[in-house]
C-alpha cells in the first residue's frame, strides 16, 4: 500500500474556478517528491489539503490507510499534530517566543511541552547556540532552521515543505536541503512545492500541476547518493589527467549548471568552491578513491573473468559499482590478486586489503 493516495481530488472555489481538477497519484513511503508548476497551477492547495488545513471538494485522499478528507476537526487537529510537519516559505514563527519556545509550542498542541527534547531538534538542525534568542535576532536561513526543527519535534511521518529555500541565499538554501536529505534518509516521507527546477531534481520524483491538473510526472535518474558519486568520480579522473589539483567549473559543465547539487557537496564536505574553480576535500578525495576502486576493480573483474571487450567494460562497470559494500570490493580484489590497474591502464587506488602485498 503506498503511503499517499490521491483519487481523483478536486478543490473548487464557486462554480467555475477549480484550484485542483481530479488528480491522482500516489506517494511511496520514504519518497521525496518535488511538486512543480507556474504560479496558481495548484500547487500550494495540494499542500494544504494533503496537511489537513483544507479540505478537498471531491475526490480521496489517504495517508497512512486513512481516509483524511472524511475526518471530523477533532480527528484533523489531532492528525496535524501527530502526523505532519510544516515547513513553510513565510516562517510563521511567534516573534516575542524564543527559538526553543517555538519549536516547544509544536509540542504543546501535540501532547506536553519538553524543553529538552525541544533543544536536541535545534542541536539537530544546528542550532544549539540560538536557543534563547528571538526570531528577529536571527538570519533568514536560521529561521528556516528553526521552522524545520519545529517541524521534526513531533517525529512525524509526513514533512510537507512549500518553497522552503525561496528567501534563502545559496548557503542557507544548501543547509536546508542538506537537513531534508538527512531527513529522507532516515525515512521521512517528503513532498515539497518548488518553482527551482535545480532543487526540484534533487527529489525522486516531480509532479508537475497546470492549471489545477496533473501535466506530468517525471522519474530522476539517479538518487542524491548515486549522483553525488558519479560527480566525485569525473572529478578524480579530471584531476588524474591534470598537474594541478584546483580545477575550472567549466570543466564540469553539469555541476556548473546545477547550483543545488554543487551547494550540497560543497556543504557536505566533498568539495571546496569558489564561484570558477573547484577542489576535492579530505574528505571528498577519501569517497573519490573508494568509488574510482570499486568502478576500476569491477572493470577489471569483467574483463578478466568474464572476458567483456574494453569498449564495453566502463558502461557495465557503472551498473554495478555503486551497489558494492567495502567487504565485497575487498573480496573482489583479493580474487584479483591485488591489479594495481584497470584494463585501460589507470590506476587502482590501493585498499586495506593491499597492505601486505609488494
């Protein structure tokens, strides 16, 4: 059973103006989709409705096996409190609170206030230094930290975000994104309305709305996890082909043009980037070495053992190198004999396993 289901939902305002015209589509549990579409396609009144603030016209709509447009108000204030967490554009923060009484009044309407747990959502969100000052004493992007562990305080299963990058610089919009990737990670079901087309790719899926109707739904090739690797690994080889270890953006002209993926690897610590040249961290040249291994073992691997032809071996590598855990890897170069090369004559970076071998 998938987690959201639409059925055909349908939100009228009069006679003639339909907000939503019968969507349907369903969300997986753990899924991160991105709701995408001009400017009164619908987006905003699918988020309310899915958050329970609005009520649909026609139509169902189930999260979690229950039917939650047929709940009494009781029934919906108790299934905002416990279910969802709201991450909004606007902050909606009370100005004369402080940072941990905001986040304890989401507590308040849940159950009881908890002032400790209320500190461990900031710490979480980073924001353990902040917790006495007032919404107007802190950054745009501090505030939208705050609204996320808000959000979080009540361990909901559904995080419903709309436009929670849009008044943020590029540094506070890569915080941000970081804390919803952590957040899927640990497998919150994320749906989030977006107008960037750059932030909406980071999700699995988009659906996109036009005129109250569903116009499209579109898959993304590969996860954040996935595409961050594929990244680090042109990256390593660009460097391998290269005297110097800083290299020029224009040569990677799909990071280049992705300013969320480039903010997000540079906030995770792979990267160092100015706004032309770009650089591999510690810890970014560590995770290089680890997927340029596996890639040139499982190259090896084909070719020695299964006697694939070099023009073939790359593409066949690619579609198995992100799936290997370090035991495997190990095992594989073992049963190699340790190669010091791939079949093309580039370097395999050495592992634990190649500590004894001359």
């Amino acid at each position: 059973m998938s987690f959201v289901e639409l059925r055909n939902l349908t939100k009228s305002y009069g006679s003639s103006l339909r907000a939503l015209d019968r969507v349907t589509f369903d969300v997986e549990p753990g899924e991160w989709i991105a709701v995408m579409g001009p400017s009164g396609s619908g987006k905003t009144t699918l988020l309310n409705i899915l958050g329970g603030l609005d009520r649909p016209s026609e139509g169902e709509i189930r999260i979690g096996g229950r039917d939650v447009a047929r709940l009494s108000a009781q029934e919906m204030n108790r299934y905002r409190a416990e279910k969802v967490g709201f991450v909004f554009q606007q902050f909606h923060l009370i100005p004369y609170l402080t940072v941990v009484e905001n986040v304890m009044l989401a507590q308040y309407f849940h159950s009881c206030a908890d002032e400790q747990e209320a500190t461990d959502a900031l710490q979480q969100v980073g924001l353990g230094e902040r917790l006495e000052f007032y919404p107007g004493q802190l950054s745009g992007g501090e505030q939208q930290r705050v609204c996320v562990a808000r959000a979080l305080i009540n361990q909901p299963e559904l995080i419903l975000a709309d436009e929670p990058t849009g008044n943020l610089d590029e540094v506070n919009e890569a915080l941000i994104l970081g804390l919803l990737a952590e957040l899927q990670r640990k497998g919150n079901t994320i749906i989030m309305v977006t107008h960037d087309p750059e932030v909406g790719r980071l999700a699995d899926r988009r659906i996109e709305l036009h005129h109250g109707r569903l116009r499209e739904v579109s898959f993304f090739p590969l996860h954040e996890e996935e595409l961050f690797d594929n990244l680090l690994k042109r990256v390593w080889i660009l460097q391998e082909d290269s005297t110097e270890r800083e290299l020029e953006l224009r040569q990677l002209p799909e990071l280049r043009e992705n300013r969320a993926t480039l903010a997000l690897m540079s906030e995770g610590g792979w990267i160092s980037s100015d706004q032309t040249t770009l650089t591999l961290t510690e810890k970014g040249c560590r995770r290089a070495s680890e997927i340029i291994r596996r890639h040139r073992l499982a190259e090896r691997l084909f070719h020695d053992t299964f006697g694939l032809p070099e023009e073939l071996l790359d593409a066949n590598a690619c579609k198995i190198d992100h799936t290997l855990s370090a035991e495997v890897t190990e095992k594989i170069c073992t049963f190699l004999h340790h190669p010091l090369t791939c079949p093309h004559g580039a370097p395999i970076p050495r592992g634990a396993c190649c500590a004894n071998v001359q």
